[in-house]
C-alpha cells in the first residue's frame, strides 16, 4: 500500500481570506516503510506572511521571496501524490489549502479526484477523546522520539507525523528510509525477518501445578460432556508436555 504523509505551512489560517501554501513536505511510504522518496519546496505565496503565522513556521516575506510559485511545482507534487493515500493531521486544513491553488490554476480539480486521506486527528479523538490529540501530545503519548521544534516545518511535521501514525496503528515497522540490514532475510511480503542468536537465553518453562493439572482435567471432563465424548483435546498427543514436566 502506497501512502504519502503530508504537511504544510501557510501565510495564515484562511485561504478564502487569500491566505497561500509556503511550503508542503511529503514523504512516501510503502507498506509502512518509509521509502526514502519525498516531495518539498518552499513557495512564493505572491502575498505576506501574517506575523502570527511566521511566530509558527519562522518563514520570512525575505526568505520566501525567490521561491518558486505553486503553479511551477503542480505538476511534479501531483504526480507525487496521485493515487496514494494521504495522511494527514488536520487534513481539512490542508486540503483546503490545496483545493484553493489548484483551484487558481484552473481544469486541476480538486484533491479528491486524484488521492483519499487518512486524518490521524479524527482517529486520535476517536482513540482518545478528551485529550489533547494535536501533534506534540501525540509524540508524548507515543513515546515518538523528540524533535527541534522551536519553529514547524513541513517536511520536519511530517516525519514526526510518520512515526506518530505508525505508532497509532500497531508500532513502528520501521523508518530505516529504504536502508537494509546486511545479511538479513524477508518474507514474502519484504517485511525483514530478525533471526535471534542461537546463544540466547532460553525461556524458563514453569509446569503447572497439581492444583491446575486438576483444574484442567475437571474443565476437559465439561468439555467431554458437552461435545459426547468428543473433546479434540483428548486426541492431542501428552508427551511434549510431559518432556517438558520432566
């Protein structure tokens, strides 16, 4: 499965205001490995940024000023993006955002025609409701390792968003970039299968006690009752068990 992990910044909150996209981060990820590939640029927004806005994302009217505009960068984002499913945090805002510059493009439709999307905040409410659920409380909840926010960034949001997802969604299955461990081995499906050394330590096994040997036989006797005779456990073959008993 093919998603994007998504993020941008912005001149401000609104884009019905005239608010613009400067700056979108994405990430490809595979299967739930991160593949190495990504899609940044910082834009122009041929406006200024709104001083509560730059306090965010620390991107100056100065420092956008020689970026490319969105309508140089379209083509190359939405061939990135099409056909993936986005993961975003908040998606609504940044959906928006982007259905407003390709609306000022014109004949680009909207986002919906070309991806779905995944909002990691919906879930995180719906996982946690009555917490904080915005990123950073995310990153403590998860244990996600910490990074230099003192300004947001694209790019930067949306690695943490990767990790944060994963977590969210069953653990880290990895976020090695496309790297590879030397001489390690993978299933059918790429997953890296980890061989444990041979010189471990072995489990300690702990027999049951008398008390839970009758137990057992007294829940096998219901068993019998119930199925006439016909308990499977009956059929099993004792003597691993009973190699491990002595």
């Amino acid at each position: 499965m093919r998603q994007i992990v998504l993020d941008t910044e912005t001149t401000g909150i609104d884009p019905s205001q005239g608010h613009r996209l400067i700056e979108i981060g994405c990430l490809e990820m595979v299967n739930r490995r991160l593949t190495g590939r990504s899609f940044h640029h910082y834009l122009n927004p041929e406006r200024e940024v709104d001083p509560e806005a730059e306090r965010v994302h620390g991107l100056s009217n100065a420092f956008l000023a020689d970026k490319p505009l969105f309508a140089s960068v379209a083509d190359e984002f939405l061939a990135f993006v099409r056909g993936a499913e986005l993961i975003i945090h908040n998606a609504p805002f940044d959906i928006g955002f982007l259905d407003h510059e390709l609306k000022r493009l014109g004949g680009r439709g909207q986002m919906a025609d070309i991806t779905t999307v995944l909002d990691t905040l919906v879930m995180a409410r719906s996982r946690h409701p009555g917490q904080k659920n915005n990123l950073d409380a995310l990153v403590r909840r998860y244990e996600v390792a910490q990074r230099d926010r003192a300004y947001h960034g694209a790019l930067l949001d949306a690695e943490i968003l990767a990790d944060v997802y994963l977590a969210m969604t069953g653990g880290q299955v990895g976020l090695s970039l496309g790297s590879s461990e030397s001489g390690s081995e993978t299933d059918d499906d790429g997953e890296m299968i980890r061989r444990l050394p041979a010189s471990r330590q072995r489990l300690a096994v702990i027999p049951a006690s008398a008390e839970e040997r009758q137990r057992h036989e007294a829940k096998l006797q219901q068993l019998d009752k119930a199925a006439a005779g016909a308990c499977l456990w009956r059929t099993l073959d004792p003597s691993p068990m009973l190699e491990k008993e002595n």
